[in-house]
C-alpha cells in the first residue's frame, strides 16, 4: 500500500471531506480580503504576476491624504454614535412596552417593523427623500440620521424585546420585596439583565449606520459624505488599490467592533429575537 | 400568643372566574401555616395579596396590628420566596443577599457580617462569590431563603419553594425549614400543593377549595377530623359508603353507627384505610348476617405494612391498610368481613 493511500485510511473519509469543505469555506470566506489586503499594499501590480511587482504604502498615504476622507471617517462615526444613542433612547423603551404591557394589536405593531426590510430599500428611500424635501431635511445630517435609523428599528426592537421577556416576573418581584422602588427594580435589575440584548442590537445599529450608503446618497448629497459614499467616489476615480484602502478602513471598525461584543453576542440572544410571541 | 397576621374578608376575582373570596385567616407569631389546595384554589392568590403583588377587591391584611393593604410590596415587612427565578442571575451571592440591605442602608462591615451568617445559617458558608448559574437548584433556593431571612421581614411568605426540586431534596428542606423557623422564630405562610408537604411541615393547615377556605385545623385534626367532605377526599386516602338517617342511627351497608351530627337524609360515610379490619370467612362459617363482606381483590405489600383491596359488591372497592403481620393471613380471593373503628359522617354534596 503506499503511502498517501496508508495515510487516507488512517485519517478516514469522513474528516477529509471535512477538510475539504473548510477550505472551500475558507477561500470563499478570506480570499477575497487577502486580496483586498494584497492589493491595498501594492505599488504596480499587472496581470497576470501572482503577486504585486512592488509593495507600497502609496496609496495608503494617497487616501489618507484626501481631505475628504479623513473628514469622512469623523462624520460617519459621529453619525453612527447620534444613530445608536437616538435608537437606544427611542426603542429601548418601546421594548420594554412591547414586552410588559398589554395593548391591543401588539403583535400586528412589533412586526410592522418589518415593513421597512420588505420592499425594495431603493423605493423606501426615494418615498423618504420625497417627504424630507418637503419639510427641508434633503442635505441634512437630521435627515441622514433618520434615514439610519429606520433602517434599524427593527433589530432595536425585537432583540431588546426579547431580552426583557426574558427576564421573570418573580425576578422584579423579589427586587420589589427586598424594598426596590419600581424604578430602582428597572435600574438595578431589569436593565442589567437585559444588557447583553441591548448591547447586540447596539453593535449592530452602529456598523450598520456605518455601512449605509444607498439612503445617505439619496439624503445626503452633497454636503452630507460619510464613508461609504466617499468610497464610491474614489473607486470610480482612482485605482483599484485606493479603493481596497478605503474598504479596509471602512472594515475595521466592523471587525473591533465585533471581537469586543464576541461575548454578548450568541446565537441565543440574536434568534430569541426573531420569535414573535 | 400575638397575632402577626390577620387577613380579614380578603377578595379578589380575576376575569376568568377564579379569584377568592371571603378569606379570613389569623396566623400567630411564630406559627408556621401552610395554605394547601390543588392548582387555582386561590393559595397563591391569598399569598401574592399578602405580599403586596395583587391589589384586592375587598378585604384587609394587618401585620402586627396595622393595616399594610395599601402599601406596595416593597413598604411591607414581609418577604417571599418564589417557586423559581428567585436570584438575579447578573449578581454574585453577595450582592443578591445585600441588595436590600443595601437599600435600607446598613454599613458595609455590617452587611458582610450579616450576609455570611445568614449563608450559614442555610448550610452554604463561603459562597458569597458564587454566581447563581454555579449553584444547583436546591443551593439557590437556599440562598432565596437566605436573602429573604436577611430581611428579617414580620411574615415569611413562601410559594412552593421546594416543587421544583426532587424528592429526596424536597424532603431535607422541609427539614431545613422547620430547623430555620425554630432557630429563628419567624412567622411564615407556606403555600403547597403537596399534602405530605403541609402535614409534615405545619402548625397549621388551611385547606382551600375553589378560592374559599374548607378548613383551618392542626394536622393531626385535619387528618383525623376532616370538617367537610372535600377535606375528606383531598387528604390522605378514604373510603366513601352511601348511608341513610334512620333517626338516631346512620346505617350503611348492613352496619349501623350514632347519628353524632344529627345529619338527615342520605349521607356519605367515610372511612380511612387504617380503620378497616378484615377477618377472614372460613368456609363453614354461616357467609350470611349483619356486617360487611366481601373478597380480596389484591394485596399490595408497601414496605412496613399492605393495602388490601376487598370487592364489597354494591359498596365498591374498600382499601384496608393491614400491617405486615396481619396481612399474612390472607390471600387473594379470600372471603372477608369488614369492621370499622371508625367512621366519619357527611352530608351528601
């Protein structure tokens, strides 16, 4: 028996399938942004070299020069802060409702929010520009903000609404029996408790205002660029490398973002906010 | 002996019919009293009213002689113990113990203090940096416990604090409890479904039917002298015969008794298992007379003693508790005549 044929039998088939099938996964998943990577450091790069001709910092220090860019990068993250603070302020509270309170037609209005996910985004944004123009909101970082957060509303909801029915009566009882005020009971008790939901739809609210593109163009221009908008710009002017610059930029924070909320976020607290009770 | 808490005419209906009504209730202090009914009796009801988390229809609750029917659960000096979800799952031990403590402003030495006696006290010593996910179940009732004894609160309320843990479990915190109360004099109301539970654990037994009380008694009294036929069938096992009033005597399946309550008309007879004596009919004897006969339909052997069931034609199954000895005499199929040391009479429902 030979060798290679030796050592397929020891391992077995059915862990090579398995190694076959991750790295399949693994050259769909992180080719791409090895190339992203490649490309963003190369100074001359012609096909068909398998690799750059010359390593360079140059478009790097191209993009960062930009005054739009940088410009760009405070604007974006200072929109997704306004965005993620005025969801936090805005449906937190409606969560709680949506968990505690009894009213007619709850469930009709807690998947309402699906709405705005259920027609073509394109359709919703021209509808909105329509109406913002009217009452002077086109060109305006208001504006912008809105149009972020209505793509939002939904994970702001539901997932914190999960969370707080998670949590028992007999929990906020026994806060309220050891001498907790109601609002002491929130504070101490079901705020805590429902913090890692909260967080989740956080973290996503924040990249995905960070991402928007398509509504903040519609809104937006021309004074109003965030980073996405501006990366249109230099993908469609300059080489592909700046724009490979630009994405990793544009990716950083989404991946910081998410190593730091890795703890909170488990599938658990994400899929109990898909179920409508 | 002070009364710690009165409940006076307490009622609440809720929108599906159940609720209670009428509730009267004196509990001692220091007087262990458990509220035993099947499910939507209205226990917990009468309990969550006490602790201040159902606003009533009508009625009164006094602690200590002052009436605490308007103040909201966390104005109230009692304390509850719920079936389950007691700890806050984001605190250590520590900090769910010294919560309220911490609300009424105790020093910090003094709730360290107070926080490891009290964990002693319920036999978890050291684990004040526990977290609840680390505990099993009877561990966090314990702790429940504990962060409710801290309060020091004037009644303990307990909601069937040990359902949810197994038998074996079950059976030493009731122990546990009954040590705790002893050491520490509380007054406490106990809510169960579970009779072995009440009659091992209480001073006091108030069996509840469809939200109204059947009976206050101590356990003993329940069990021997139950008031009412629904205590009758709902407490241990019984033996129901169809009798008749015939002025001063109540007759019932060919045996007679004084009509102690001056019932009239038809009524049920009830007896335990443990009054019932069998006396085998050998084959000469005359089948025929007064008394009760029957046939041994099955022996069940129960560890110390047997349940014997006789067929008694007409009058149905009759359950005999026989202790190990006695029962060796009989055997399946035997002939039997039935007596009685004692019986109970109820007017039929």
């Amino acid at each position: 028996m030979s060798l290679v044929g030796w050592y397929f039998k020891a391992i077995g088939k059915r862990r090579i399938i398995e190694f076959i099938l991750l790295t399949v996964f693994a050259v769909f998943f992180a080719g791409p942004l090895l190339n992203l990577v490649v490309l963003a450091f190369s100074g001359q790069w012609a096909y068909p070299d398998r690799l750059p001709h010359q390593w360079s910092f140059k478009w790097w220090s191209f993009v960062m020069g930009q005054d739009d860019v940088a410009k760009s990068i405070g604007l974006s993250f200072l929109i997704a802060t306004i965005v993620t603070a005025l969801s936090i302020v805005l449906c937190v509270p409606a969560a709680y409702a949506f968990a505690r309170i009894r009213f007619p037609f709850k469930r009709v209005f807690l998947f309402s929010f699906l709405l705005t996910h259920a027609f073509p985004k394109m359709g919703l944004y021209v509808s909105i520009a329509v109406l913002f123009y009217k009452v002077g909101l086109m060109n305006t970082m208001l504006g912008v903000v809105l149009v972020h957060m209505i793509n939002v509303l939904m994970f702001m909801t539901w997932i914190p609404t999960a969370a707080f029915r998670n949590i028992q009566a007999a929990q906020e009882e026994s806060a309220r029996d050891a001498g907790a005020t109601p609002f002491r009971v929130f504070r101490s008790i079901t705020l805590p408790m429902a913090m890692p939901g909260i967080m989740v739809a956080s973290v996503f609210t924040f990249l995905n205002s960070l991402d928007e593109a398509q509504g903040t163009f519609l809104v937006g221009i021309p004074d109003i660029k965030t980073m996405p908008i501006i990366m249109y710009s230099i993908i469609a002017d300059f080489p592909s490398s700046a724009g490979a610059v630009f994405s990793i930029i544009l990716t950083a924070p989404t991946i910081i973002l998410l190593l730091a909320a890795q703890r909170l976020i488990s599938a658990d607290v994400m899929a109990s906010g898909f179920q409508v009770k | 002996m002070s009364v710690q808490l009165a409940v006076r005419g307490l009622t609440k209906r809720y929108k599906t019919g159940e609720g209670v009504s009428g509730i009267d209730l004196e509990v001692n202090k220091g007087e262990l009293v458990t509220l035993l009914g099947p499910s939507g009796c209205g226990k917990t009801t009468v309990l969550r009213g006490i602790g201040g988390f159902l606003e009533p229809d009508a009625g009164e609750i006094l602690i200590e002689g002052k009436s605490v029917t308007k103040l909201p659960p966390e104005k109230r000096p009692t304390s509850m113990v719920f079936q389950s979800y007691n700890l806050w799952p984001h605190m250590s031990v520590f900090d769910n113990l010294a919560f309220g403590l911490k609300i009424r402003g105790m020093p910090k030495a003094d709730i360290r203090s107070a926080v490891s006696d009290a964990l002693r006290l319920v036999r978890l010593p050291g684990s004040e940096k526990k977290y609840p996910t680390q505990l099993s179940g009877g561990q966090q009732q314990r702790v429940a416990l504990a962060r409710s004894l801290l309060l020091k609160p004037a009644v303990l309320l307990l909601d069937e604090p040990f359902s949810a843990l197994d038998a074996k479990l079950r059976h030493e915190m009731r122990e546990e409890l009954r040590d705790i109360q002893t050491q520490t004099g509380l007054t406490m109301v106990f809510v169960t479904h579970d009779q072995e539970e009440a009659l091992s654990l209480s001073d006091r037994i108030v069996v509840m039917n469809h939200g109204h009380i059947e009976q206050i008694a101590e356990p003993q009294r329940i069990y021997n002298e139950p008031q009412t036929l629904y205590v009758a069938r709902f407490i241990g096992k019984m033996n129901f015969l169809e009798g008749v009033v015939d002025g001063e005597r109540i007759r019932a399946a060919g045996l007679e008794w004084p009509n102690a309550k001056r019932l009239a008309g038809k009524v049920k007879v009830a007896v335990r298992p443990e009054d019932v004596g069998l006396s085998v009919i050998s084959d000469h004897q005359e089948e025929q007379g007064l008394g009760l006969t029957g046939k041994i339909k099955q022996i069940m052997i129960l560890g110390h003693y047997a349940e014997v069931s006789v067929d008694a034609d007409e009058h149905g199954t009759i359950r005999a508790f026989q202790s190990k000895e006695a029962v060796q005499r009989l055997r399946a199929g035997d002939g039997v005549r039935l007596s009685f040391a004692s019986i109970i009479a109820y007017p039929n429902d």
